[in-house]
C-alpha cells in the first residue's frame, strides 16, 4: 500500500490588498491526501450595549418586533440588521432579578446590570477589593474553546476602565469595568485602546517572523525560570511548594499559548498586519476598528470568545455625529418624553448598524464549507430594557449568527415573566459545544429551536 504525502497547502492563507487581507474558503490543496478536513471551531461573542434601549412606547415598538415566531415585524432599532433576519432571533420576556436591589438600597441599577448580564449572580456589595461575582458565561465558554487558541478569551470596550474606588451606591467601579469573571472574586479587565489589543493580539510586530521570534523569547525565558523553581522546590516545605505548583500552573497556560503561537508558525499564511495608532476621537470609528480586531482575531484563530462593551453603563458620552449632544445616561432617564425618546431609539439603531458591518465582514470571510459568520454566535442585548425605571425584566436580547446546524433564526420568541436571562447564556453554550450544568440563577434551557429542527 503506497503512502501519499501530499504537502498541504497551509489552512490559514490569506489573499493580501493594500488595506486588506480576506481568508481564502477551504481548499483541497489545504487538506493532506487521504486526510478528513478538522472540525470547524465555533465561537461566541457577548456585545453589550449599556443604559438600556428605548422599548416601546406611545403604540411604537422601538425595540420589541411586532408579532411573534416567524411572523415577525422588525423594529426600528432592528432594522439595520434585516439582511440577517434568518439568523435573527429576537427573545423577550426574560430578566435578570439578581440585578434588582435586594437588601443593597435603592441605587446602584446601573452596577448590578453589568455584574449580573453574563453571571446571574447578585454580586457583592463593596467599595473595597474584596469584589464577588459570578463565574460569566464567556469564562465557561474559554474553558473549552480556548483551549487551542493563543488567547482563551478577549475583553473589549469603548469606555476607559480606570475607575476605581466607589463608583455606584458604595460598589467597587470593578463591577461597572466589565463582563467577564474568570471566577467570584477575578473579574477581567477590559481593553479600549485598538493598538494595545493588537498588540495582545499579534505582538509589538505585525510580521510573521516577529510574532515567532517573540514565542522563542518567552519559551526561553520560561524553561529557565521552570528549571529555577523545580529547584527550588525540592528544599521547600509542603506548604511552600503548593505556593511553587500554583506558579507552575501559570507557568503552564503561558507555555500552553506560546504553544499555540509557534503551531500558527512562519509558514501558516498569516499577513503582516500594521499596528493601529490608538484610539480614534469618533465613536464610530472606535467601534468599527475594535469590530475590525474581533474579525482578524477570529480569523487567524487567536481567540473564540469575546466580549465587547459598546459603553459603560452610566456613561456621559455624546452623539454628535447622529445629532446627539446629550450625555448617554442622561438621555436614557428620558422621563416618557417623546422627543427623548425618539433621540435613544436614534442611538439603538446606530449601535446596530455598527454591529451590522461586523456581520457583514464575518459573512464575506470564507471558512471551510461556509463563512466565518456560519461558525459564530453572538448575543447583542443589554442588561436594562426601560432604563427610565432601571427595570431589569422583559430585557432587550437578540441572538445572532450561526448557519442552521447551529442557530435556527428568523424568529421572535416569548418567553413567561420572571424567566431568567441565564437560561439563554445556558442554551447558547450548548450551541457552541460548551456545557454548563448551572450557571447563576438559572433554571434550566430555553426551548429556542423549532421541534422540527432539533
């Protein structure tokens, strides 16, 4: 029996443009003879839209779609994303209680949302270091999608995180600064500046050789320290060596994603990619070059989870480019009024149209028997629905992306009050192969899929 040993053409080759590089669909050149092509990696990603969406008012849904299932009616603020309808599915009637109050006094809505979106957990009240949350959804996710990829997950905004202090009815700022919490008491911060991200992303160089260069360096530098402390630690005693085995754990996931830089290699087809100057004045901007790092990240399979926070809850931020020249969180107190409320419905369907163009380069990138977009999921909602009532029920949730194996779209379901909002984060791990027995106050799964299409 004779041994074919074809050379494969590398996976990720890329076309290159003077201001592009657009990944080439999977080709049989990129699959050894007699081989069977991996299993495309699925990914997820949480975009988060802070102070609430204006719903419904005066008989106009601004953010609630007429009509329920298939027979559906877009909102205004929906609309933008109409080319996507079939993989649409808007979802209302869930909330987040562990948002509420509780015994924490009346303030600090605006904390509790951010906390509890992706964790369903009430979390502490505190203005010191002693924060605790919730694991989120994200961090269940990276836990097994991250595995092979250089960086288990990516948290993004477009507000600064250096808040600290007091920030919110005396809660830590930590709880407004981000989504993510690799653990009850590790949130993760975020990152606003395009050119740091990447430089996580991609190293200081943009070249191929650069980025292997670096792995070298770090591989280096670990195998001395590694050698230092397995050393040292057969003169410690047994408490210390615990100390040395949790360092050599974090050892381990450093060597793990160096790992994962050096099977990407010289030779995978990566372009040489210029490193963005900083962070543009513009919000639109801001926001389409952080969607633009989502989209190579996902490409060159640097990361599968991300989380993106298109502001921060009680932000002051103007609008001046839609004609907004109202602070956010002012605008979102918008007291019954039209008028005000027409300028928040405004904003909603910008945000929206933003998050279309991301859609829109997912699904013009090829990728194996379909597109980019085929292999990823995103939940895009906030965290309050009326934000005049800072109300935490009948939130603002609509999940996208996906071909049909993965997401049934093209749907707009109700759920019963009080159902809660873990539920679906449940549901949308399952969907990219992630499981999760509980998650906060979750109850169980969301029936999502049509029983016909299970």
């Amino acid at each position: 029996m004779s041994v074919i040993t074809k050379r494969a053409l590398p996976r990720r080759t890329f076309l290159k443009g003077a201001a592009a590089a657009i990944g080439l669909p999977l080709l049989d050149a990129m699959v050894p003879a007699l081989s069977q092509p991996a299993p495309q990696p699925k990914r997820i990603g949480f975009i988060y839209m802070p102070n609430g969406v204006a719903m419904n008012f005066s008989g106009i849904n601004y953010w609630t779609p007429k009509g329920v299932g298939r027979d559906f009616e877009l909102s205004p603020i929906l609309t933008p994303l109409a080319p996507y309808r079939d993989r649409l599915t808007v979802v209302s009637g869930l909330a987040h209680h562990q948002a509420d109050a509780h015994d924490d006094g009346a303030n600090g809505d605006h904390t509790r949302a951010t906390s509890s979106w992706l964790t369903g957990v009430h979390c502490k009240r505190t203005e010191g270091a002693d924060v605790e949350n919730g694991i989120s959804a994200d961090q269940l996710a990276a836990r097994v999608l991250g595995r092979d990829t250089v960086l288990p997950s990516l948290e993004l905004a477009i507000d600064l995180n250096f808040l600290s202090g007091q920030c919110e009815n005396s809660y830590s700022c930590v709880y407004l600064n981000t989504l993510a919490w690799r653990s009850p008491t590790e949130p993760l911060p975020t990152e606003n500046n395009p050119r740091l991200v990447f430089e996580r992303l991609f190293g200081n160089g943009g070249t191929a050789e650069q980025r292997m260069a670096l792995a070298h360096q770090n591989r280096s530098i670990l195998d001395s320290v590694r050698e230092d402390f397995t050393r040292l630690a057969s003169a410690l005693g047994p408490a210390d060596r615990r100390q040395v085995d949790d360092y050599l754990s974090a050892l381990r996931e450093v060597e793990r994603r160096i790992q994962a830089v050096e099977r990407v290699g010289v030779d995978s087809g990566m372009p040489d990619l210029a490193r963005p100057r900083g962070i543009p004045e513009r919000f639109d901007e801001h926001v389409t070059l952080m969607f633009e790092l989502q989209w190579l990240a996902f490409q060159a399979d640097m990361t599968r989870v991300v989380t993106f926070m298109l502001g921060r809850e009680l932000n002051f931020r103007t609008y001046p480019e839609i004609g907004i020249n109202e602070g956010h969180h002012g605008l979102s107190h918008h007291q019954d009024r039209p008028e005000q409320i027409e300028k928040l419905a405004r904003l909603g369907t910008y945000q929206a149209t933003l998050f279309k163009s991301f859609l829109d380069r997912l699904a013009s990138t090829p990728e194996a028997d379909g597109t980019l977009l085929d292999h990823s999921l995103f939940l895009y909602g906030a965290s309050l629905s009326n934000p005049n009532l800072h109300a935490h029920y009948d939130l603002p949730l609509a999940v996208l992306g996906g071909d049909r194996r993965m997401h049934a779209g093209g749907r707009h379901l109700v759920f019963p009050p009080e159902t809660p909002m873990t539920n679906l984060l449940l549901t949308l791990l399952d969907k990219v192969g992630v499981p999760a027995e509980t998650l906060g106050d979750s109850t169980g799964r969301l029936e999502i899929e049509p029983l016909a299409e299970v």
